[in-house]
C-alpha cells in the first residue's frame, strides 16, 4: 500500500541565492504563474464539463496540444501536471462533500421520541453548480528537471530563471524517507516571511493492515472537555484533559477581540501576525497526541473514533458564545487526520463509526437511555444493572465494541436502539 505525505524543507540558500529566489518569486507571479492559474481554469472547466470522468489519457488526447498551442511560455511537463493540480482539487472537494451529506427534515415525528425525523443524502461532485475556480497564481517543480538532490543529498538543484543553484537544506526525518526508495512528486517553492521553503509529496510503501494480524484495539472518544478518552483490549482508561487547550482558545480569543477593537494600524499589523497561530498551535497539539498514541500501541492496532459530522455537544457551564466558538474551530478532523496516516505507516489502521448512541449504550448490560448520562457531574449510571463509570469513558467503552464487531466480521458496526424492560 502507497501512502503520500509532504515533505516541507527548509532551505538556506545565501545573500545571493535569495536575490535570485526573489527574482523567481517576481518573475513567476507576473508571467508563469498567472499562465499556470489561466489553464487551470482551463482544464477545470473541461473536467467539469466532461461530468469528471476524465484520466490523463483523455486529457492528452484532448486537451494537451491546444494547451500547448495557447501558452507557448509554459513547457510541456508544466502543461502535463496542469490535469493533475486540477484532479488532485475535485478529489479534495469529492471527500469534502462526502463527508457532509445533505441533510433535510422529511416532515415525519418519531413516534417514540416526539423529535422530527432527518434524512441524509450523500453529496458527490455531481452537486457543483460550477467548476472550481483557481484563484491563487501558482506553479510546480517537477522532480528531476526543475529540482533534485545533489552532493548526497546534502543540497538542493533548483531551475531558477534557466540556470541551476545549489541550496543547503534542514530536514532530519527526509533520511528514514529515502531509505525506504521514496517516490518524489512535484513541489512548490513557498515563502514564509523570510523563510524559504519547498513543499515536496513523498509517495512510500507502507505494509497494508491485516484483520487476522490485529493485536490491540483502541477506542477513543473525542469532546471537549477531555480531548481524547481512549479504552483498550485490557482495560485501561487514560484520559486527556483539554483544560489546556480551551484556556489557550479563550486567551487567543481575548487577544483578537481588544485587537479588534483597538482598530489601530499596529493592532492590524499583530492581529495578522496572530493569524495562523493558534492553527499551528493545535495541530502541534493534535500531532502530539497522535504520535503518542500510534509508538504507545505499535504495529497491528485498530483505532475506532465515531463520526462528528453533525453531532452537538452539550456543554452546560459554557456561555452560547463560548461553545459556539469551541465548536466551529475545534480540530477533530485534523486529529482524525494526523492519527490516520500515522497508523498506516506502522501497518494499523483507523476505523470511523457511527456515534449513534455511544454516549448513551451500557457497555455492561447494552441498553440505550439518554438519561443515563448526567452532564452536569460528568457521570453514567445505568438505571438497569447499575454499573457506574466517567461518561466520556462509556463513549470510549463503546467504541471499544464497535472495534470487536468489525473485527468479528461486521464490516459497518453501529448500535440499534433496544427495548429492554425495566
């Protein structure tokens, strides 16, 4: 199994290497970038009119030459990886969708619970009411022709302005990268204030997860109060307070908000310094957990987190302001992200369920009520057998089963709402 991960390098280059590297910044914005954006649109209307069936061998056959007819400054690798700028958005776009069905009310009252019953529909590309439009000026670096490794890999050639440089680099991890004959993909030279950068795809083998080779399951359950609860095969429970990070929100919510109000040109200055950073923050957060996790159980594990598309969470020492806050910037797809490709280098996989009623299920006796769960004291007390835990810890028990289903052969578990007598 290939996995495809980016590699951002630092680069060093000299006095005069950054002049030129300006040069190139100037030089591509003004000309190839602008041209490069301009056949994206291109190719993207073509893709979109062609229903988004279109391979590369369509592309070659329909689109190639007219492009290279229409913008003699590009060469042709350029002109090809156009079609895969273009594919590798409708992809993005494609699991966007998917991963937020539309939802409706059907007009119907659940008999048993008095609520309005809501159905979903899967959204694909079919639901675009136009193509996707490239905005941002950009182009590629093909491996092998306009950047390589050079001198054992202690530089970097780069094609600017029809000659090559050599430019010392920093990353460490691109060593266990190349031992394992990883395949470089087209990278893009970024500039960060004044760092310089060169996002480089890195394609690996990685050994595929196997049910009958499975040795630990995990499950986890995300809110937040604690931003992970985690259960395992031997039943333990280890929680991760999030006190941290909602101290850390609300202060950088402070900030903005006297920023804002401040309106002074050096308060814009700092609110656009600010920005981004509380984003890298998290995700440093998120990587962290997630790393710990993944070296904690090793290879042949299965962790089950439950879907959080359109799932509320009821926080009742929050103001509305607050949990809105929380709730539209919490990070639970980058850390579902993070642990996901992690697993998969160490041959385990993830495995995303339903959260229907993982909060509410008995993990002793399997019976459903709502009211079970109290919020306020954080508690679980099943009202038929009366077993007692933290209830983000039955969430994790729940999981937990979930894992064993799917182990067991259930290749879609979720839990169905019981009838069991008092």
């Amino acid at each position: 199994m290939q996995q495809t991960l980016t590699a951002k390098i630092r680069l060093y280059p000299t006095h005069e290497q950054i002049a030129l590297f300006k040069a190139v910044t100037i030089a591509l914005f003004k000309a190839v970038t602008k041209e490069y954006q301009r056949l994206c649109n291109i190719v993207s209307q073509w893709y979109f009119d062609g229903y988004f069936n279109a391979n590369q061998k369509v592309f070659q056959k329909d689109m190639y030459h007219y492009l290279r007819n229409e913008s003699p400054k590009l060469n042709s690798q350029m002109v090809q990886s156009t079609y895969r700028t273009v594919k590798a958005r409708y992809d993005t776009v494609r699991t966007q969708l998917y991963q937020h069905p539309y939802r409706y009310d059907t007009g119907l009252i659940d008999e048993k619970t008095g609520k309005h019953i809501w159905e979903s529909i899967p959204r694909t590309l079919e639901w675009l009411w136009k193509p996707i439009h490239f905005k941002r000026p950009q182009a590629d670096y093909v491996h092998g022709s306009n950047y390589s490794f050079v001198k054992e890999r202690t530089m970097i050639s780069l094609n600017v302005l029809g000659k090559r440089i050599k430019v010392p680099f920093k990353a460490d991890y691109l060593e266990d990268l190349f031992a394992t004959n990883a395949k470089l993909g087209t990278a893009k030279l970024v500039q960060l204030k004044k760092h310089w950068f060169l996002h480089v795809p890195v394609t690996i083998e990685v050994n595929e997860w196997k049910k009958i080779c499975n040795q630990h399951i995990v499950g986890i359950d995300r809110g937040l109060r604690q931003i992970m609860t985690i259960y395992d095969e031997q039943g333990r429970t280890k929680f991760f307070n999030g006190k941290r990070v909602a101290y850390q929100r609300k202060k950088y919510a402070h900030l903005r908000k006297q920023l804002q109000a401040a309106g002074t040109k050096s308060a814009k200055r700092h609110l656009k310094r600010l920005a981004g950073r509380e984003n890298r923050w998290m995700e440093d957060v998120n990587h962290r957990l997630s790393k710990t996790l993944v070296q904690h159980y090793g290879e042949n594990t299965l962790f089950v987190l439950e879907v959080l598309t359109n799932v509320s969470f009821d926080e009742k020492n929050q103001s509305t302001r607050d949990r809105n806050r929380d709730l539209h910037s919490w990070s639970f797809y980058d850390l579902q992200v993070k642990l996901t490709y992690k697993a998969q280098a160490k041959q385990s996989q993830v495995l995303m369920v339903s959260a229907k009623y993982t909060s509410q299920r008995c993990p002793k006796c399997g019976q459903i009520r709502k009211e079970n769960r109290n919020h306020a004291l954080h508690r679980y007390d099943c009202a038929y057998c009366g077993f007692r835990t933290n209830d983000d810890r039955v969430g994790a028990m729940n999981l937990y089963e979930l894992g064993k289903q799917y182990l067991a052969g259930n290749e879609r578990p979720k839990f169905e709402l019981n009838n069991v007598a008092d």
